[in-house]
C-alpha cells in the first residue's frame, strides 16, 4: 500500500528533480521515493549512506569503502562479537559504527542478507567483468632464512609473483 503525499518545490528543485529521473530512467515518482526513503534511513542509522554502485543503490558505512553488508558479514566470521570486529579493523573502527551495520541489518535484513548472498556467490570471473583492471595474483610464502650471525627472524616473508 502507498500514500499519495503531495509537497510544493520551487521551480528550479522540480527541474533538477525531473532531469535526474531522466538520466535515471526512472519516473519521478519512483525517483521521489527512493530519495525519500534513503534520507528517512540516513537519519534513522547513524553511520548508514547510500551509493551508486552497478548493482544499484547500496547501504555504504560512512567514511569507509564498505558496505553494511560486508560489515555484516565481516562480524558473522567472527562469531557475532563485535569486540573482536573492533579488534579486526585494527582500531579504525569503533564499537558503534559497527553495531550501526548490525542495527542496519536487524531493521533490513531480507535486503543485507540477498547482498551477503551476492557477495558469497562472487568469484574471480563474475568481479573481472565488473573491474576489467582486475589481475590474479598469486602469492607464495616462504620461511625467511637468515644466518645465526644476522641475528634473529622476524617471521616469513612473502615472494610476490604477478
């Protein structure tokens, strides 16, 4: 079910607004919507924006390159426990802008879990043709020999072969 709700806009606003749905393809009833919809979420989950992306208008952590799915799926691997999340993005992130994807999560979840699903169903050859700049690498670990003399290892290291 949908309301009809009828808002004045100064002339310029409905142009821009008119020539946006058109670049869009999209009426500018559904392009209302959207942005209606998307400013309601914006203010109701601090830490939550969204973005253009090919797959369309995506759910994004402020301030960071990641959605709220992947920031959903990062927590799921660590069992739940955002303290370890906390942990996992080294500091960078804090507790709340973590539990803002979950928050995000519990009130959408149909939405962030078919993009967990995407996201799992991804492979080498589906990104390639998103990102045509995408190139396999290979790497190769290898115990660090260093002579007794030289004093001690600092762990493995790493031969990078493209």
């Amino acid at each position: 079910m949908s309301q009809l709700i009828s808002a004045r806009l100064p002339d310029a606003t409905a142009e821009r607004i008119r020539q946006h749905a058109r670049r869009k393809q999209r009426t500018v009833n559904e392009m209302l919507s959207v942005a209606v919809e998307e400013w309601l979420r914006q203010n109701e989950f601090a830490h939550v924006e969204f973005r253009d992306t090919p797959e369309g208008r995506i759910a994004y952590m402020k301030g960071s390159r990641l959605s709220v799915a992947w920031v959903v799926k990062i927590v799921r691997g660590l069992d739940g426990d955002v303290e370890r999340a906390v942990t996992y993005f080294g500091g960078h992130r804090q507790r709340d802008w973590i539990q803002a994807a979950l928050h995000y999560h519990e009130a959408f979840p149909d939405e962030i879990d078919a993009q967990i699903t995407d996201i799992e169903a991804s492979s080498y050859e589906t990104l390639k043709r998103r990102l045509p700049q995408l190139e396999r690498l290979e790497v190769r670990t290898a115990a660090l020999e260093v002579p007794e003399a030289a004093g001690p290892t600092l762990g493995p290291a790493a031969d990078i072969e493209a």
